[in-house]
C-alpha cells in the first residue's frame, strides 16, 4: 500500500517538476524551484528507503511469528497429550471394603 502510495506521489512529483519547467513562476526564480525540486527528490528517495526498511522488518516479524505459531500448536497438542495421558493412569476409586476383599483374595 505505501509503495503504491509513494509511486502515485513520486508521479506527481514529475508532474509538477514539468508544470514548473513549462510555466515557471513568477513567485519564484527558477534557481529557487530547482532547489525545491531537489529537495522533494530528496525526501521522496528518503521515505522510499524507510519503506524498504520497514517492509524488510515486517517479513522478519512474520517469519518468527510463524515460527511462534508451529511451536505453540506443537506445545498445545503435546499438553493436551500429557493430560490425557494423566487422566487415563488416574488409579480408580475403590472402596476401602472392595480393598479388603481383594487383600484377602490375594492372601
């Protein structure tokens, strides 16, 4: 989206550069407008530079929320195992008559 923003500015930028060559202006001399121009050129190379950077940022900031995500579904699925795992060597309640019953079986 900022790219597509800052080719739309760079063009009327060009625009405005041949408006000026073209018509000049009388507020202005053409030394003072070449300077300007310049300027704007500047400032234009500059953001297209920050845009670059940023976007370059971003591909790194997804990439390790990627990597966050895969590790965090392989932690949640290890846990749900674990769990399950707990709940299935739960011993199970017995009373203390069936135990005695079985202690004397064993006997």
């Amino acid at each position: 989206e900022l790219e597509k923003q800052l080719t739309s500015k760079s063009k009327t930028l060009d625009e405005l550069k041949q408006s000026l060559v073209l018509n000049g202006s009388a507020e202005q001399t053409p030394e003072a407008l070449s300077l300007r121009t310049a300027e704007l050129c500047e400032m234009v190379d500059s953001i297209v530079s920050q845009v670059a950077q940023l976007k370059t940022s971003m591909q790194s900031i997804l990439e390790q929320w990627r990597v966050y995500d895969e590790v965090y579904a392989e932690v949640s699925l290890m846990t749900t195992r674990y769990l399950y795992c707990i709940d299935q060597c739960k011993p199970s309640v017995v009373s203390l008559e069936a135990l005695k019953n079985q202690v004397k079986t064993l006997q």
